[in-house]
C-alpha cells in the first residue's frame, strides 16, 4: 500500500475512535502553489523542503516558509532528500512521480479546481494526506461560515472590471470573476458575455466606461511588463487614475482561487473604504 494511502486510513480511523491524527509525513513541495497546503497543514519538522517560491510576495503563507529549506523542484533534488511525500500542482511530472515512487516516494497532486467548492474539497484531500486532517476542519468550517457571509452580504450595482498588467480581463467562468461577485459587484465580464481569460476590449471601455477598477499583479518585480502589454495602454492607465481602482495583493489570487474567501474580503474592505458599498451607491448606480 502507497505511503499516501496509509496516512489516509490512519486519518479515517482516527477520526472514527476519536483518538488523534498521527503524525504526517516528511514532505517536500516543489511549487508555490503545492506549498500552500504544506505550510497549512504540516508541521515544520515535517517539512524537508519547500519550493524557492514559498517565501516569495505570491505565497499566501510566506511568513511560515521563513528558516525552512528550499528547493528548486527538480527531480534530482527529490531522488537525493528522499522525502516520503511530494505535493506538486505545476511543476513536475508523470515520470518523474514514477520514478520517485520506484525509490519510495509517493506523490499527492491536487485536483484542478474548477469552482470555490472544488478549492474546498482539496483543503480536506491536502490535510487528510499530509497528517492536518483537524486543522482542515477547523479552516474549512472557518471558510464555509465566511463565504455564506458573503453571499448574504449586500450587494452593489457598480460594475468592476478586472485589469492585468498583461491587458487581459476574467471572464466568467474564472475564479476572479467568480470573486469579485462574490464580493459583491456586478461584473463587466457578466455584461458583455466575455468568457474565460481574453484580452479587455479597448473600444467597449472606453464608449461604455466600469464603475470601479479591480487589479492585481501591478507593481511587482515578479510580473514582467513588456512595452507591447495591453496593460501599458493610455486608456487604462487613465481608468486606474480616474475611477475607484482596487489593487489585490497577489497573494489573493495566485493559487486558482484557493483563498477565495480572502479575496473577496479584501475586495470588500478595501470597497467599503472608498465608500462604494453604501445604500447611496447602490441607489445613484446606473
């Protein structure tokens, strides 16, 4: 039986005795992404390495990669520390998990997640793997109890628009645009019928103007910003610099959604600062 499997039994049978999880596994991640639910859910000690990208502005829990060793995810890496977990999303590969498992090192990759219940889902499949099944309880009951806040929250007529420094806008069906309704704003996404990640229309933001401006990944040295990005053109620059403009820290945002929850809060404090969540908004909104 795979080591994984065995961490997830013990899980289950101590969740029926009521008796306490075992300890997790040595465990490495090797992306920012995977690093996330190790740093959630594993225990430092536990911990053989973390992707280099751990501590960088990206990472939801950079504050708990500090003082942990780094790795640069490569297979030879895993094959030498021989830890007896690897969490990977993106990096990484088929072959290379055969391999590590022919030296006996399991791999736990967590499914794709398509929607805020799906990010939930692999909260609870990390946890139960890496030995944190209490602390996924606790943290998805936290999430649950927040996001039907949310739902319930007033909602506000503007329409947000969310700008990349790329130039490209979330469509409906992504998880951006999924947050910013859910933070409370109708979307120009919704409104034009735009889908998935495309490229914003230059001509229907300029003869039909947002209500509010929503970004992230502006300002960073990680984002690299060619002077071809749509991002650089005049007309966006003057939307941030003249409409209500929310900057989400990255972090928010990285991981498919993951911290949707986060998210959307932030969105909404930072909305409610610039007064744009206020009976008088929603009543003078178009």
């Amino acid at each position: 039986m795979p080591n994984w499997q065995k961490y997830l039994c013990t899980f289950a049978l101590a969740a029926m005795s009521g008796a306490a999880v075992a300890e997790g596994p040595s465990v490495m991640s090797l992306d920012f992404c995977a690093d996330q639910y190790v740093l959630a859910f594993s225990e430092p000690e536990d911990i053989v390495a973390v992707s280099y990208e751990a501590a960088d502005v990206n990472s939801f829990f950079a504050n708990r990669a500090a003082g942990l060793p780094i790795t640069s995810g490569s297979l030879e890496e895993v094959l030498l520390r021989k830890p007896e977990l690897v969490v990977r999303t993106w990096r990484g590969s088929m072959a290379g998990d055969a391999m590590a498992a022919r030296l006996g090192t399991d791999t736990f990759q967590p499914a794709y997640a398509m929607s805020q219940a799906d990010n939930l889902k692999n909260l609870i499949s990390a946890a139960k793997v890496l030995g944190g099944g209490a602390k996924a309880e606790a943290m998805v009951a936290d999430y649950e109890a927040r996001w039907a806040k949310l739902k319930d929250a007033p909602k506000s007529k503007l329409r947000a628009v969310y700008m990349t420094p790329s130039g490209f806008t979330a469509g409906e069906g992504t998880f951006v645009d999924d947050i910013i309704q859910l933070a409370g704003f109708e979307t120009v996404a919704k409104d034009a019928g735009m889908r998935g990640w495309v490229p914003l229309p230059l001509e229907k933001m300029i003869m039909d103007p947002p209500d509010v401006v929503i970004g992230s990944f502006f300002n960073e040295g990680t984002v690299h910003i060619s002077h071809w990005s749509g991002g650089r053109h005049g007309a966006y620059t003057k939307m941030i610099d003249d409409l209500p403009t929310i900057m989400v820290p990255s972090r928010y945002l990285s991981c498919s959604g993951a911290f949707f929850v986060d998210a959307a809060e932030y969105i909404r404090a930072e909305a409610a600062k610039l007064g744009l969540l206020g009976a008088d908004v929603r009543e003078t909104a178009r």
